[in-house]
C-alpha cells in the first residue's frame, strides 16, 4: 500500500508567464519533488525561456500556446492587465485538451487524479479542470496582506474608499485592513473598473479552489494569514520562502539559482564584481521584471546614484525605460564617466545569488513581493519605490511594519535619492535597519527547519494533496 501510494504522486503545475509567477512556481516544484511527487508543468509560449526546461530534467514540460506577443517597452499596470486577460483568453481551450491529453495518460499509470496547482491569475483555468474532476489549488505569489486587499476591494469601491479622488484621502486610514492607507492600496489605474473586475475574478478562483498556497511566512503575516483563512474558509499554505527549503534534488539546485534568461557567464561577471568590494558597501538596484520608468525618473535616479558616491550593481533591462528600447539610450551623457570605478551596469542578473554576497548592503527595490522576501531571507535592508499592483503595499510592510527599509516614490528627485542612498548605506538609522532585516532574516531560517511553520505548512499540504487525489479518484470509480 505505501508502495503504491508512493507511485502516485504526481502534480500538475501551472504557472502565470510572467517571472516573478514562475520563479516561485518552479521553488514550489522542487519542494513538492522533494517530498517525492513526480511533476508535469504546463507553460505558455509566453516567456518560455525563463522556464528553462533543460535545467529539469526530471520534470515533464507541456507547452500551451498562448498566441500572445511580448511586452516590448511599455508595461503601465493597464497594459499589463490587457496582457493577463488576453492570457486567460487563449489559453483556456489549449490547457483543456492538453489537460484531458495527461489526464488519460496518468490514467495508464496512475491510481489517483493528480492535483492542478495554477496561479491566482489563471482565473478561467479553475472551472475548467473540475470539469475534468481535478481538484485544484492556487498559488498566490504576492503577500497574503495582498490578497486580502483583492477581497475587500470591491466592498471598498462600493464605500467610495476606492478609487480615491483627492489627494487628502490617500493618507486616510483604510480601516478593514490595517495598516493600509489608501495609498497603500493597489493602484487603480486608468481604467478603475477593469482592475475590480480583474480583481473579483482572481479572488474568485481563490474561493472555489481547494486552499491557497502562499509563498509567505506566519512569521512576516500571521494576522494577514488567520484574516485570510478566516475570510476564505478554505486552508491556507504560508510555505514561504520557498527558494530558501532545503534542496534534496537536481532540480532543486537548478531553482536555487535565479531563471533567469541571462547567460551565466554575465552571472559571473557580476559576482566577481562584487567579490572585488568590502562586505556591506554595495547597494544592489533592480527594478524587477515588468517594472518601466519614466525617462526623467531615471534620469534623476541616475544622477542620485552618481551623487551618493556608493557603489552600485545597477539593473537597467532592455526596455525598463518607456520608449527607450535600449539601455545605453537610456542611460544620461556623462553617467559612465561619472561613476567609473563605482558602479556596474547589467541588463539582468542573479537575484538571489547576488542579494546572499556579503558585499551588498542595501536593495534598491520596486517592491516586487519576490524581491521583498529574497531580500528580507538574505537579511538586506531595502529602498523602496513601487510602480504598480501591490508593490504600494509591500512596500508601506517595509517601511512601517517590518521597519527594515525606507520608501522612495516617483517622481523621483536626484538630491532625494541621493539622501535615501546615503542614509541606507552610511547612517546610524541604515544601520538599525540592517539590524532588523538580519532579525527577520533569523526568523524567517527559522520557519522553514523541520519543526518551523512554513515546513510544516508544506506538510500539511502534502497531505491534503495526498487526499484529494485519493477522493477524486474513488468518486470517478
Ligand atoms: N530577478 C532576477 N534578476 C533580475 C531581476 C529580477 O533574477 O535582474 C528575479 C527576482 O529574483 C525575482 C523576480 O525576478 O524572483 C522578480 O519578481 P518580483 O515579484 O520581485 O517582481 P516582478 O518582476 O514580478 O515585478
């Protein structure tokens, strides 16, 4: 009986194409590998190198055509959601057929339904597989305080809360979740409605799942996490960090280097750069993988660089500055001279890798929640200048709740980043801050040891997976 209920576990993953959707999918593979599950991940076309299949080769990839074509230099949160709904829309059919293809193949070898874990974002995926009878679970990459604020949202909108008008309310207090202000909130952009649609439909396919997996910690969120558990009634999976777990497998050590679609020669490059510098001196700066700046913003934030005199791995990606597709167009007259010696200039590079080096000593960040935590697991203090979706919110944990890190928005202003990089990197206050975020850090080394929460939150998930395989399969017969 063991025997056989080894055999059987396998798991369907699918992840939204973006990276900072893939990134955590791929960890929660190898977590679940680990725990001897064999895996199947279906992917888009869409940002199919940064799945890198050939680094698993014990995973079996399945391609979705998606029909939908690369952001190239714009990314404003409106256009993005387009880019998600599009998604939504032309994948469902090809994920059906491709679904019932495996389904009908595991059935050869396999006693029980596997479980579909997908993405938040894959809302018209869900009613999909329960036609097929899989039961499914979802992956939420933001915090759990973000998925709480897309439950509220349209209680908020229906209250006038959101989207706000004037400029006065945006310090108002937004009292059903604490600590926001409604600056905090996500942004609603041009187009308010589309986001509450966008909204309702994500926290919808939440609900009708089967629990929620999130790559947080009940040491950053425990409010957050019983607030959610108590508002879904569904169980919820704070498994977070997972890119931290202990790796068992080859794919897992493949994850643990960042995917990016980077060579790995420029990977090194950069470590190496950063071998050359005292520990703590340099400030990391990278904006994540869909961010794009408003030229004169990075033109300000570029001479505030230059200005602080600190060293700086800085990365610029093609297409991170709107209508500027390449990255010595962007970047201002007279920079490189400026800072030669000082500072380093990549178009990607390895996040992870880079925010463990003991030369880094603060993260200019955007606030992506992948960011957010691989900088508190390595214990890296943070700037804080969020574009979009939740990175407001994330950032307002940084800055107020967590206290390990201070927020910088746009429009940005040369002398003000000069400040904020002086004060990260060479104050008393910086300091106190890096003194919290190597707490943090403790805490969150502490989590995912046998024994702490966030492994024993994969336990659990183990076995409701386990179950409801097993309950499927026996109503199908
Ligand atoms: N990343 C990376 N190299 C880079 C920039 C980003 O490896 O040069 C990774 C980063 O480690 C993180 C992901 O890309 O895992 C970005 O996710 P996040 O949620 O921070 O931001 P998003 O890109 O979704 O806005």
């Amino acid at each position: 009986m063991a025997e056989k209920t080894m055999k059987s576990r396998h798991v369907l993953l699918f992840p939204f194409p973006f990276q900072g959707h893939i990134n955590p999918m791929l960890e929660l593979a190898a977590v679940l590998q680990s725990r001897s599950f064999s895996v199947t991940i279906f992917h888009t076309d869409y940002n199919y190198e940064a799945v890198h299949s050939a680094k698993y080769p014990s995973y079996r990839f399945i391609t979705i055509p998606d029909r939908v074509s690369k952001l190239t230099t714009s990314s404003s949160q409106d256009h993005i959601l387009s880019l998600m709904r599009l998604l939504n829309d032309n994948c469902t059919t090809p994920f059906l057929e491709s679904l019932a293809q495996v389904l009908s193949e595991l059935a050869d070898r396999e006693s029980y339904v596997p479980c579909l874990i997908l993405d938040l974002h894959w809302y018209k995926i869900n009613p999909v597989a329960k036609l097929l009878g899989v039961p499914t679970l979802v992956l939420r990459t933001g915090s759990a305080a973000s998925l709480n604020g897309f439950i509220a949202l349209p209680a908020l909108y229906k209250k006038g809360i959101l989207p706000s008008k004037a400029e006065w309310e945006l310090e108002m207090a937004v009292e059903e979740l604490p600590p926001m202000r409604v600056r905090d909130m996500i942004a609603v952009g041009n187009d308010p409605e589309q986001i509450l649609n966008f909204v309702v439909l994500d926290a919808e396919n939440a609900r009708t799942s089967s629990g929620i997996i999130i790559n947080t910690s009940r040491a950053l969120e425990g409010a957050e996490l019983d607030k959610l558990q108590n508002d879904l009634a569904l169980p919820v999976f704070a498994v977070g960090p997972l890119h931290k777990h202990e790796k068992i497998t080859p794919e897992a050590e493949a994850s643990s280097t960042s995917s990016c679609s980077e060579e790995q020669e420029q990977d090194q490059i950069c470590m190496e750069w950063l071998d050359m510098h005292p520990p703590q001196s340099v400030l990391y700066v990278s904006f994540g993988s869909l961010a794009s700046m408003d030229p004169k913003d990075f033109t300000e934030m570029a001479w505030g660089l230059a200005d602080s005199g600190q060293p700086f791995l800085w990365v610029v990606r093609s297409g991170s500055v709107e209508s500027v597709p390449r990255v010595e167009l962007a970047l201002p007259d007279g920079f490189l001279k400026a800072t030669h010696g000082i500072g380093k200039i990549v178009e990607w590079a390895p996040q992870r890798d880079i925010l463990a080096h003991h030369a880094i000593g603060g993260f200019w960040t955007h606030s992506g929640w992948n960011s957010t935590v691989e900088s508190i697991a390595e214990g890296v203090p943070m700037i804080c200048t969020p574009f979009f979706s939740d990175q407001m919110g994330n950032t307002r944990y940084v800055s107020d709740v967590w206290k390990m890190g201070v927020e910088l928005r746009t429009p940005l202003d040369r002398v003000e980043v000069e400040r904020a990089v002086r004060r990260l990197m060479t104050t008393g206050d910086g300091e106190d801050m890096r003194a919290r975020a190597g707490d943090l850090q403790g805490m969150l080394s502490e989590c995912i040891k046998k024994e702490g929460c966030s492994y024993k939150a994969v336990d659990d998930l183990v076995v409701l997976l386990l179950s409801l395989s097993l309950s499927h399969s026996l109503c199908d017969i």
